[in-house]
C-alpha cells in the first residue's frame, strides 16, 4: 500500500531533516545527470542554512511534504512573500520519491498562495534540468532573463589589474539606507524586498555584508549583498542602474573575499561586467533563468540573482 503524504509548514524540529534532503537530492541529481555530486561535498549540516534563513524571514511560510505514517520529510519548497510577488526558492525531494508528482503539488500549494495574494510567482532556475523547466513551464512559468553562473578563486593578493571606475566610492550600506535601497530596485526591476534589506542590515542568520555605490546626489547607484557565511558563501542579491556601477559594486564586493572562492549570477545580457568577471579569472559552471507567472515589464540595469533567499 503507497503511503499518503501530507503538507504543512516547516517546525523547528524538521531542519536538519530538511537539510540532510536538499543535499541528497542536489548531490544525486548532479551526479546522476552530469557526475557532478562532488560540488554539494559530503556532509548535510551546511545545508541547514536554508530552512534557517527562510524561517528567520517568513516563519512558517517553507512547505513540506512528509510521510503521513512517519512524518518522514519527502519534499520542500521554499517560498517568500514580497509586496510585489511570490518568491519561490529550492524545490527539493527525496530521490526515492521521485515520480511521485511531489514537487508539482507543493508547487501548485505555493501558485495558490500567490494567487490569494493576487500577485505573480517568481523564481530563478537550472537550465541544465530540463525536468524542473518543463515542470514550472507546464504550471504557468514564462521564461525571462538568462544568467551565467560564474564562479571565481579570488586571489589573496586581490583582484588583477586596476580597480574599475567608481569602486573607490563604493561603501558598507547601514540601516538607514534600506529604504532608498529597495526604492532603487522597484524603479529598476519593479520588485520590491523591503524586508530582505533590513535583514541583510541587521542579521538574524548568515553573515551579510551589503555594499552600495552613491551617486553624486547621494542617491544610491546600486547595491549588492554577500553572504559570508561559510556554508554560503555567494553573491546577491543586488541591482545597479548601468554597467559601470554593476562592475564598480562586484570589484568592490569580490574584494571583500580576497582568498575564497566563490560563485555569482550574471545577466548574460550584461556584457561589460562579463568580460571583466572573465578578465578577473571567472569561469562559467551554470546557466540560470529567470521565471514567472506573469508577463515580467521591461527592467532596466543590472540584476544580481542568488538563491539564498532565492531573489525572485
């Protein structure tokens, strides 16, 4: 007899379960599809990360999917509620549950709850799996931007080469500029993450940094977060109003981790900041897009996604 499966919010008690099932299910799709597990590493704690930072944000908003006889974790889905939209972040199963249809109800759960909201769903995802593309694009998902994933070993010495125009005007953003932060990006990307900013500003989990580059007027040009944490170390999410502060905003960011390595989220439209990424010693590992429900308005700049939370 095939168990039933219930669906409910996340509890205090189910995060290293969560965690211990993202990284199986990131370690044997990777594996499987491109022998590839080893870029998850072999332990499960890094990844508590996750139902920490989404819970810290939006108590109580994560989805499960758990055995009804057990209360086994067989799938999450990460959402996070904006003004402007729904964000959806990782969708994870459990490899043995595969081809049950877990991630698509979980899914359908999340579109109903933009839905009441009366906003889109928005999500970042893999083009290498073409079987999560064709699951959001069978829900509703139209695609939208392209970005390189691009990772890079940042020297300890720091970066070659000089320092791209504006990146000596570049500084830590404090609480107070939250709100000129957040305006920026609507003006820009017509999204709106108020909250997220003032988290990132004042951290509950993780270790954020949030770099922003003022104009001439004091008004901010773009900003862009880092995660340091050491189970996390990625860049994003961020905006900026051209190229040039794009470029001035990830030298001044990269230069934070001399030593590390790390991945970020390029538009591929955003061809100067590329070729100084790949001038810096960047090299492309993935391609990611952009998805929602509804038609997405010309944006204008440069966009920095990221996963953690997912940017939307």
């Amino acid at each position: 007899m095939e168990c039933t499966v219930a669906f409910g919010p996340l509890s205090e008690a189910d995060r290293d379960a969560v965690a211990a099932l993202i990284h199986r299910s990131l370690v044997q799709w990777y594996e499987s599809r491109l022998r590839q597990g080893h870029r998850f590493g072999d332990q499960a704690a890094p990844f508590r990360i996750f139902p920490d930072v989404y819970e810290a944000l939006d108590p109580g908003e994560t989805i499960t999917a758990r055995a009804s006889a057990t209360g086994e974790i067989l799938g999450v889905c990460f959402t996070h509620e904006r003004p402007t939209h729904l964000a959806v972040g990782i969708v994870a199963t459990a490899p043995e549950s595969a081809g049950r249809g877990l991630a698509k109800r979980m899914l359908e759960l999340a579109l109903a709850q933009a839905r009441r909201l009366g906003r889109p769903a928005r999500l970042v995802s893999s083009l290498l799996n073409l079987d999560s593309f064709s699951l959001y694009n069978r829900l509703g998902f139209v695609p939208g931007a392209l970005f390189q994933d691009l990772q890079l070993a940042v020297p300890a010495a720091g970066l070659p080469g000089p320092a791209p125009a504006g990146a000596e005007s570049v500084r830590e953003a404090r609480p107070a500029d939250a709100t000129a932060l957040a305006d920026l990006e609507f003006s820009l990307q017509g999204i709106r993450r108020d909250k997220d900013l003032a988290f990132f500003l004042q951290p509950t989990a993780g270790a954020w940094r949030v770099l922003m580059l003022p104009g001439a007027d004091g008004a901010p040009r773009g900003f862009l977060v880092t995660s340091t944490h050491p189970s996390a170390l990625m860049i994003g999410p961020g905006v900026a109003a051209d190229e040039a502060a794009a470029t001035a905003l990830l030298w001044a960011t990269l230069d934070l981790l001399r030593g590390k390595s790390v991945v970020f989220l390029l538009p591929c439209a955003a061809t100067d900041v590329v070729r100084a990424a790949y001038t810096w010693g960047a090299r492309n590992v993935e391609l990611h897009l952009a998805q929602s429900t509804a038609p997405v308005l010309s944006a204008r700049g440069v966009v920095f996604p990221t996963f953690l939370p997912e940017s939307g």
